[in-house]
C-alpha cells in the first residue's frame, strides 16, 4: 500500500508541478515584403508575414490527466539599418526608407512589435500551444499573423531611387527575433521563462521610379486684329520621386499634329491661327525633341514643381472673329 501511495502522489506531482513534456520548441517566420513602392503615391503601403511556433513534445507516459502545452513569448529587435524603433527603417546604401512591425492590425504606436528591451515599443507576441488532450508524441505547431507598415508622407516623399532604377531597400532580422518558452502539463507556474532560442527574417521594399504631371489652361486676351504678339502664360506641376530624372513633351496639339506649326482653331468655322509655346519667355519651343524643338528636362524631388509654360500669338493676318481653341498634351517620360 505504501509504494502504491507513492506512485500516486508521484503522478500527480508531475501532472500538477509543470514537469517539462516537451523537448524543444522553436520560432521561424516568413519575409515581409512590401512589394512595389511609389514613394509620391500619397498612400500607406501595408504588408503581413506569418509566424509559427512548433514544439517537439515526447511521449507523455504521465496518464490521462495530461495535456502537453507550451507558452512563448516573442520579441524584436531593432534591425539592420535602424538605431531606433520609432521608426525602424529599410536600407540602401545610406538611403532610408522608414516602416514599421506591428503586433496587430491597428497599425498603432503602441502595438509596434518590440520587447522589453526595446525602447519605444514594449510589445511583444504571447503565443499558447496546446497538442490535446491524450495527444501523441510529434510535432505540434500554431502561428500567428505579424503586420508592417510604411506610412505615406514628407519621410515616403523623400524616398529616392538609385540610377534612376528600382531600388530595393532592406532590413535584415537575423537572430533579432528572440523568445523565451515554457513548456508544461495542466498548469504553467513559470511563465515562459525556462527557455530561450532566436529566429531571423528580411523586410523588403522596392522604389519605383514615378511621376504625376497636372496643367492648367492657357487663355489669351480677346484680340481684333494681330499687329503685334499676344502672350499668356500657363502652370504646369511635374512631381518625380527623388532623384529621379525625367523629361516633359508637349505634343503638336489636336488642331495641326505638328510641334514646330502649332494652330489653334476657330469652334465655328476652318479658320486657324498659329502660336507658340516655349519653357521661357520667346525661347525654343517646347515640343517633343523633333522638328527643332526641346523638352524640358528635371531630377525629381519628390515635391511638386511648378513649371511655366510661355505662350505667344505671334503677328499674321488676322482669321474670322470667334473662339480658337486647340488640345495640347503633356506628357513626362522617367
């Protein structure tokens, strides 16, 4: 009857007391990448990784009573190209490109991933894993869903391509990403304090070279006869992502097709007239490179820049009264 007793409250110790029942557990997860980027695009760009946490558990031997379980807890680091969290950044060369890893969907300040350690962002992963009830020995496994974000703005705006090439930017987690586990039968008196191991990943991004162009109309003063130059002016607004080199091209228009003749037309009747276009006051005119014309030329900023377009009616014998109108096309080439 003693030794009887003695197996008994041998078992019950070990199914209460959180004897270890598993042999290791380990943390891996997929790379974040965000795909293409236009840093001029005025939007956050969002991207989502999978973590997963698997256990090794051995056969239990320990009765009914026992549910093999593990608890980790799962910290980040800074990464490379970052000194700190808020933000973290993708680099190339000494280029930056700021983001951030987060814990949830909220995107918010407080559930950047980071750890104790890590100032700014004191949030980590607590993961729970249960193989059941009467579970075999083997491998267990659970994930979980890792977010990353990087937000639109001046810091995005400012973003430049390489070469006036796609640049990929980087950062490199490599043994960054750290836990500490525990593993245990119905309850769990430590935490997941008992062990540790570390884990790696890469966050990818890639800049587009990109650009936006908007043109204003261009109205010149009513006129009867054309004795002398009538000149107006109109504003167009290129923005290019930095350091990206570009060309603007002003077409023939859709009255004449011909950069070097342009005319505009009477609304009414066939009646044509012929005006300028230039990229300062009676210079070159402003065409698509053919014919004599120029393009006019720029490195993007990653801010709108404002551009003047020239425009004169030069002195001929004066069409039929009426409005004349022609369709001029803007187009940047990067």
């Amino acid at each position: 009857m003693r030794r009887l007793l003695l197996w008994l409250a041998l078992l019950l110790g070990c199914a209460w007391g959180g004897t270890a029942q598993a042999d290791t557990c380990s943390v891996s997860m997929t790379n974040i990448d965000f795909g293409t980027v236009s840093p001029i695009s005025g939007s956050d760009y969002v991207a989502q990784a999978t973590g997963t946490l698997s256990c090794d558990f051995f056969s239990l031997n320990l009765g009914q009573l026992l549910t093999p379980n593990a608890q980790a807890c799962i910290s980040l680091g800074l990464g490379s190209n970052s000194t700190s969290a808020l933000p973290r950044n993708l680099g190339n060369g000494s280029n930056r490109m700021e983001y951030n890893v987060y814990v949830d969907s909220s995107y918010a300040t407080a559930k950047i991933w980071g750890g104790a350690g890590v100032a700014g962002a004191p949030s980590f992963f607590t993961i729970f894993l249960s193989a059941g009830l009467l579970a075999p020995a083997g491998t267990y496994s659970t994930t979980f869903t890792v977010y990353a974000k990087i937000p639109a703005g001046t810091a995005l705006a400012a973003v430049p391509t390489v070469a006036n090439a796609n640049t990929v930017y980087t950062s490199s987690f490599a043994g960054q990403g750290t836990y500490t586990y525990t593993t245990y039968g119905l309850i769990n008196l430590f935490g997941c304090t008992v062990n540790s191991g570390s884990f790696g990943f890469t966050v990818n991004a890639t800049a587009v070279n990109d650009c936006t162009i908007t043109a204003s109309p261009m109205a010149f003063a009513n006129a009867s006869i054309l004795t002398g130059s009538l000149r107006s002016t109109s504003t167009l607004s290129v923005r290019c992502v930095n350091n990206n080199a570009y060309q603007i091209a002003l077409n023939g228009g859709s009255v004449a097709a011909s950069v070097a003749n342009r005319q505009m037309k009477n609304t009414l009747t066939t009646d044509q007239l012929s005006y300028r276009l230039s990229a300062t006051l009676d210079g070159p005119l402003w065409g698509d490179g053919t014919a004599g014309t120029s393009m006019v030329t720029g490195t993007g900023t990653g801010a709108s820049v404002p551009l003047t377009i020239y425009g004169r009616v030069p002195a001929q014998a004066a069409p039929r009264p009426g409005d004349y109108k022609d369709t001029v096309t803007a187009t940047v080439y990067f």
